[in-house]
C-alpha cells in the first residue's frame, strides 16, 4: 500500500500544485499539465492499490471478500452519483465553472468516504483515518477562495498519503505481532 499512497500524494502534490501555480498566474504552463500529472499519479495510485484489495482478496474468507467486493462496487456507485451531482448542479445553476472545484473536492470527499469503509472492514485504522482526513479536508477546502483551494489539496491531502506512506510499514509490522 505504500506505494499506492506515494502514486496518490504525487497526484496531489504535482497535479493539484501545478493547478494552484498555473491557476494564480504563478507559472505558466500549458494547461493540460496540471491534470496530466493529477491523472498519471491517479492511474498509478489506483492500479497499485487494485493489486493490494486483490491480493487481500484472495487469502480472504468468503464472506471477507463478500465485503471486499461491496466496498469494491462503491467506487463505481460514489464516482457515477458523484458525477451526475456535479452535472446537475453545473446545469441547474448555469455555471459550468463549478466543475473546476467540485470534481477535485468532491472526488477527495468520495475516496475519503470509501477509504472509512474499507478501513473499516479491514480493520485497518490508518486507512480510516486517512479517509477521515481526506473528506474533512476537501470539504473545508470548498471555502477557500480562488487558487488557494488547489494549494489546499496539494498540501493538506498530498501531504496526508505522504503521512500514511510513513506509517504504513510501522502499521504492518504492528499487525504481524
């Protein structure tokens, strides 16, 4: 899971940075940059963490990966309301600029929910926590005007998988005891 946490605090920290740099005028850059390194960082978070839920997977009981598979299916459910709630409120509003800060904050608040659940079925306290702070924060982040919101995710979420890569070797060895 480390390096699913470190492909996930890249995401972060270089694509919601590049966004905050090419948002504030900072840095120009071309402007497929900052969600070219948000979707990479994504992408190789996500397979990283795919082979870990697979190989918890298959030393699992039954009805262990009964639960595995629900909280598996949850991505699809989160991620498919996610986008019809953004699109209905970019269209009902007229304001299609919503989308620049409600697919990140709301994407963090989405992943920090399901995190909470598969720390819960895992029994694994990191992970809920991590899911804890993820929503909290990208939520919060709302509030903050302009640019500034990307900064927040950059520093405060990417800064938080840098935190779980840390004490993730620390919690496997505690679970080996």
């Amino acid at each position: 899971m480390i390096a699913a946490y470190l492909g996930f605090a890249f995401a972060y920290v270089f694509g919601h940075g590049a966004a905050l740099l090419s948002k504030s005028g900072a840095v120009l850059m071309p402007g497929w940059l900052p969600i070219g390194l948000l979707g990479g960082g994504l992408v190789v978070g996500t397979i990283l963490a795919m082979n870990v839920s697979l190989r918890i997977q298959r030393n699992a009981s039954a009805e262990r990966r009964r639960a595995e598979k629900l909280v598996g299916t949850a991505w699809v459910t989160g991620f498919v309301a996610l986008g019809l709630a953004i699109t209905g409120l970019s269209t009902v509003f007229d304001k299609p600029e919503l989308q620049t800060v409600l697919w990140p904050a709301g994407s963090t608040i989405v992943v920090g929910l399901i995190y909470i659940a598969e720390g819960a079925v895992r029994h694994n306290a990191l992970h809920y926590n991590l899911g804890t702070w993820l929503a909290l924060v990208a939520a919060a982040s709302l509030f903050v005007p302009g640019a500034g919101f990307f900064g927040v995710l950059a520093v405060l979420c990417g800064g938080a998988y840098l935190v779980a890569a840390f004490l993730e070797p620390r919690r496997l060895a505690s679970a080996d005891r």
